[in-house]
C-alpha cells in the first residue's frame, strides 16, 4: 500500500498543477484591466486576433497580446471578432474585451480595401461582408481606391462600392492637375495603368518612385515594359498565380502581357493606391532600365544589362540556399 501511494504522488502533483495553471489563466481572464475609462477601440477590418491582441497591448488596453491570445482560445468559446470601432468600459477585463469586439455593439463599421486589391476581390470582399445589402458587379479594374470606408449596417453594397469609384475619380483628378514634367503618362487613365504596375511590382514605399521611373525609363524609350504581374492578370485577374509563370505564358500575345508588346497593357491591372498614382506621375530622375529580387522584400536595380544579369545571379544563388530550386 505504501508503495502505491508513493507511485500516485506524482500524478496527484501533476493535476495539481494543472489545475493552478488553469485557475490562473481563469483568474486572468475575469480580472479587471488597465483601461481607466471607457475608450473607443477600433479592430481593423480583416484583424486577425493576434493583429487585435497586438494593438489592444499597444493602445495599452491590456498589459499582455500573448496572454489575451492564449486565453481568447481557451475561454473564448469559438467567438469571433468584428470589425469595427466599439466602446470598452473602463477596467475590462480580457474577457469582457472578447465579449464586446465580438457582438453587434459596434459604434462604426468599416471595410478595408488594401492597396494593389484587384476588382474582383473587392467584389467578393463586399459581397461577403454580412453589414451590406444588395449585389454588385465586378468593377472596372482601376475604379476603386483603396482606403478604409466607413460603412453602416444595411446599407447596399452599390452604394459602398460608388463611394470607392468616387473617391478615386477625386484623388486622380487630384494628383493628374498635380503632375510633373517627368511623368510619361499622357491622360489620367495612362497614368492609373502605369501605376497599378508599380503597385503590384513592389510592396515598399521607398521604392515606388525608383520602380515608376524605371518604367517611365523603359516606355520613353520604347523597350518592353516586361512585368511580369501583367503576365499574370489575365490568367488569374490579379489574384496570386500560386506557382512559377510557364514559358507559354511569358510568350503569350495579349493585350496584357508587356514581355510580348510594346508600352502599357489596355488598362489597370489592380486598383492602385494614391502613393502609386503619385509615384508616376513624380517618378525619380534616374537612369535604370533593370531591377530584380534581392532576397529583402525589395529590389536591386540597374543601369545596363551586364549590371542586371550580375544581379540576376545573386539572386539565383539566394533562392538555391533557401532551397527554392
């Protein structure tokens, strides 16, 4: 008998502190938080909860994102959070946090169109949101800016989507009375081609203008644009291709793909963002014909050829260490 107390020792310890973790992690779940009045909180259309978590710790709305996480997934029984700007009472705890981002107590509502978004995820971002009624077509590629728009419960979905087609006819207008010297764009459509290839040619603001006055580069002087995003539009309309471009589709003849024709596709390729219409309508002042991948999210640019192929082969040799080949 003795013995078998001693074997079960252990396992009583271990249950013990089983239940110390959970009562802990209980325990801070309901405990009052840090907030020392009501606030306004906004989640982002399309947070993810580590995105909410993360902002909720910044704002200062929490003392700890990793322990809202772990304990949103223990406690939170499946609740899902709303986009949305929602008012939290002063000293909520995490739980009541949850409850509240996660009910129809929303002060404002909001969609995000992020920038480089094609039409026709728009269309399916807009139809899928449960606030708006109504149907709508895809828009023309080009027409929507992308922004965050606050929209409100029942209203349609054509109004929304006007609101955005409204708002890009303004800033293009806008930016077109604003445009320099050097811009090659010869109409404010021109002008809305060239930009959504910059947009889904880079993802740093930094590089914007260098990319728009490469490509300004290469339409003066009547090369191939030779982008490979435009390869891809007409294959996927400008959602991700998931997969290397074949030889085929680099030689196909379209009225998109700028390695088979010469200056810019018949229109936009994505709704760019007014820093991309801005970009090419103020390109940079520089002489590079070239650019490709440098393994940090940007890229390496290039005067002549010979600079580019060199280029090209670091590159190579970054993708055969990460195991790309």
């Amino acid at each position: 008998m003795l013995g078998s107390r001693r074997g079960c020792t252990p396992v009583i310890a271990a249950a013990l502190l089983v239940l110390g973790a959970l009562g802990w992690l209980g325990a801070g779940w309901y405990w009052s938080g840090p907030l020392a009045k009501d606030t306004a909180f906004v989640v982002p259309d399309g947070a993810s909860l580590g995105g909410v978590a993360a902002k909720l710790e910044k704002e200062g709305l929490i003392t700890s994102a990793s322990a809202f996480k772990l304990r949103a997934r223990i406690f939170g029984m499946g609740r899902t959070i709303k986009a949305g700007e929602f008012k939290l009472p002063a000293r909520a705890s995490m739980s009541r946090i949850l409850s509240v981002i996660a009910s129809d107590q929303i002060l404002r509502r909001f969609v995000t169109i992020p920038e480089g978004t094609p039409s026709i995820v728009v269309y399916e971002k807009l139809m899928a949101n449960p606030d708006l009624t109504g149907s709508i077509d895809v828009p023309v590629e080009g027409s929507v800016l992308p922004d965050t728009y606050e929209i409100s419960k029942g209203e349609s979905r054509q109004a929304v989507l006007l609101r955005m087609q409204a708002a890009m006819q303004r800033t293009l207008a806008e930016l077109w009375d604003k445009r320099g010297p050097s811009s090659v764009a010869r109409s404010p459509q021109e002008a809305l081609v060239l930009a959504s290839i910059v947009e889904k040619e880079t993802g740093k603001a930094d590089e914007r203008k260098m990319v728009a006055g490469l490509y300004s580069n290469r339409v003066r002087t009547g090369m191939l644009l030779q982008a490979d995003p435009t390869i891809i539009y007409p294959i996927t309309k400008g959602k991700p291709l998931g997969r290397r471009i074949r030889q085929s589709e680099i030689n196909a003849v379209n009225d998109y793909n700028t390695y088979s024709m010469v200056g810019l596709p018949k229109g936009p390729i994505t709704n760019p963002g007014r820093d991309s219409i801005e970009a090419v309508l103020h390109p940079a002042e520089t002489d590079v014909l070239y650019m490709v991948a440098d393994g940090t999210g940007g890229h390496a640019f290039a005067k002549t050829l010979q600079e580019h192929n060199a280029n090209v082969e670091k590159w190579y040799m970054i993708r055969k260490e990460r195991g790309d080949f």
